[in-house]
C-alpha cells in the first residue's frame, strides 16, 4: 500500500515545508518552479535487494530504510516523496503480464495525487516493461520513469543512489509525458531502449533513438525528442494488454526448417523473425521460404527485426529480403524486440484481425518505430 503522508514527509522530507524554489536559484528551461509530488512505485529489483544466504535477494522494507539515510532527498530543491512498494516485491525475471497491469493500474488510481512517478525495476526485464506502458498508458501527460540498478543501494559502492535521486529530479523538475528509463547518465524512451550489458552501470541503450537527456555536470533534457501528446480531455485511461500465442525466431546459417514448422503451428498468432542485416534470410532454401509463405497464407503474422541493434529493416533492399516480403513477412522498421512483442500483444488484445494486425505494425502508435514506408 501507498504509505501515509504523514509518514512519508517525517522519513523523506523532515523539517520540509510547501515554499518554492529560491528566485534566485538558476532555473534549467523546463523546470517547475513550485515544489512537486513524485511516487516512488518499488515492484523490486537489485536496486531493493539485500545479501541472503544464497546471494541478493529482495527484502520487503529495505529500500524505506535506505532511503531514510539519504540526507539529499530533504533538500528543499528536492519534491515531496511517497512510496509504494509491493508485496512481494518482485525479482524482474518473475515479472508478468499480470504485474505490467498492477503496475499501470496503481499510476492511473494515482495519476491526480503526483506530478510524477519513478518506477524502481530489475534491469533484467525493465526495457520490456518500458516497452509495455506506453501502449497501455493512453493519454499520459506526466513523466513515468523506470530505474534500478547493477549494484543495490545498500552497497558502500552503487550506482542505485545516483540513478534514484536523478530520476527523482527529472520526474519533477521536467516535462516529460512519456514512459521513459533513466540509468547510466542517460534519459531513454521507454520503448526504444534494450538492456545492453550484464555488468556495466551504462546497462541501457537506445540504438535506434536518441537520448531524450543526459547527466553530467548539469542535466539536460532534449524536449524536441520528447513526444509531445495531445491534451487528452478524460485524462489518463489503462488499455489492457492480454497474454497472446506470439514467439521469437532467430536465424541462423543451417536453421533447420523443421524445428521452424514446429513453430509456426497454431495456436501461434505472430512470429518476430529475428533475420540478417536489412532483413534478408535464406532465400535459397525453398523449404524456409515455403514454411514462411504458408504460415502467413494460414494468418500467421511474420514480423520481420534484424538481428543488428542500429539500423532498420528494408526488406526490398536484397534479393533475399524481397523473397520474404514476397512470401508475406512484414517488416517491424527499427523497432526494438521488446517493444515489437508489446505491440503484438497490444494489438492481437484489441481482436484485430491478422490483416489489420499488419497494418497497425507499419504505423507509429507510441513512439516506437522511426521509418513509416520501407
């Protein structure tokens, strides 16, 4: 539950009160002027984990206590705080579809009470869930920012500490209505970054995007990158998402056709081909081209990725590329595979049909793809 505010402002912001930013203080454009509200949501995370007896694991409470040691988060530059943490709180690994609409569910309840929201999130899964909100999120006109960390708060060294307080600040003191991760010293949408490393703190990129901000010295954000949505008159509004039969495929020299078939049979509805380059696959084994045409004949939507993380998909730009496109695949443009599969899911819930489907693949819904026409 959503802890009291009495509670909150005696552990995060003691001795605080309602008064402004200094006149003086020099103002980043952008920035608010009047001290804002932001709720900290804990699903889990390394950022939230504490030593077991069996490695890190996560521990209920442990990141109230950890942030009662922050002095930093009292300063008068800083927002209110309150925090709402799960239970239990989630190793990202775990995470659900189930969570993904908990999660949407509790910042629409909350939508009015905040300015903004910081998701603190295992790094494991945090790009699929920044690739889920958006499309669930309709209507967002407040900054909701995913965070975590590859070493917990607790530890001497961390980099939970400067990712927390920075997505803290970015959810407060900017526009920003849009699903986004911070972590590293970069600002991304949500539903263009991929995790990229297992072990360094810049564990997030977004290859095909760029950074909406960035950290140094100062911090800057980039508002002509930033969405700008349309004011929506009835305001925030959850769209449901719904487990869906969608897979991932990924080429190889001498994929074996076969294990290809098994794969393409019903009740599967979409298959994200994971191809060469611009797009291209093995045009000449006519057994794969054949398995590929028959499963879009049968309504099977083949989403064509390329296996590169920079660049998009131009399926006409080889021959072998073209045969696919011929036999029906369609092409998923610079999107990334887990925004890719959020939007299948998103669209296969809205009972579209498979033609339909295809369409909707080609139009930029949420920000997710760059190129419309290939």
């Amino acid at each position: 539950m959503l802890c009291s505010s009495i509670q909150c402002r005696r552990t995060l912001n003691t001795q605080r009160n309602n008064s402004v930013v200094n006149k003086n203080q020099r103002v980043s454009q952008g920035v608010a002027k009047q001290m804002k509200k932001i709720c900290i949501i804990n699903t889990g995370g390394t950022i939230g984990m504490a030593a077991g007896p069996d490695g890190l694991r996560p521990e209920a409470g442990f990141i109230e206590k950890q942030l009662a040691l922050m002095p930093e988060l009292n300063n008068p530059s800083m927002p209110q705080i309150a925090v709402q943490e799960y239970d239990p709180v989630i190793d990202s690994s775990n995470i659900q579809i189930a969570d993904w609409l908990k999660l949407a569910g509790d910042i629409a309840r909350q939508y009015d009470q905040f300015d903004g929201f910081v998701v603190m999130h295992g790094t494991d899964t945090m790009a699929y869930t920044a690739s889920a909100l958006p499309f669930m999120l309709r209507g967002l006109g407040k900054p909701v920012i995913l965070t975590g960390s590859q070493l917990p708060l607790g530890e001497v060294r961390n980099d939970a500490r400067e990712n927390l307080k920075t997505a803290i600040i970015l959810a407060a003191q900017y526009v920003i209505p849009e699903v986004c991760i911070y972590f590293g010293d970069q600002l991304l949408r949500g539903c263009r970054a991929t995790k990229c490393s297992a072990s360094s703190f810049n564990a997030f990129s977004s290859p095909n995007y760029p950074p909406l901000g960035t950290a140094g010295t100062e911090l800057e954000v980039f508002q002509d990158r930033v969405r700008q949505v349309p004011q929506v008159v009835n305001g925030l509004k959850v769209e449901s998402l719904q487990q869906q039969e969608i897979a991932t495929f990924r080429l190889f020299p001498g994929v074996s056709v076969e294990v290809l078939e098994n794969v393409l049979q019903r009740p599967l509805k979409a298959l994200i081909l994971e191809s060469f380059g611009d797009g291209n696959g093995p045009a000449c084994n006519r057994g794969f081209v054949e398995c590929i045409q028959q499963a879009c004949q049968a309504g099977i939507v083949i989403l064509n990725l390329s296996q590169c993380s920079h660049g998009s998909i131009r399926q006409t730009a080889y021959e072998t590329g073209t045969v696919l496109q011929k036999a029906g695949v369609v092409s998923g443009h610079d999107m990334t595979v887990e925004a890719a599969l959020a939007k299948l899911m998103y669209l296969f819930t809205r009972d579209l049909s498979a033609e339909d489907v295809k369409t909707e693949l080609q139009r930029n819904l949420v920000g997710e793809l760059t190129e419309t026409v290939t």
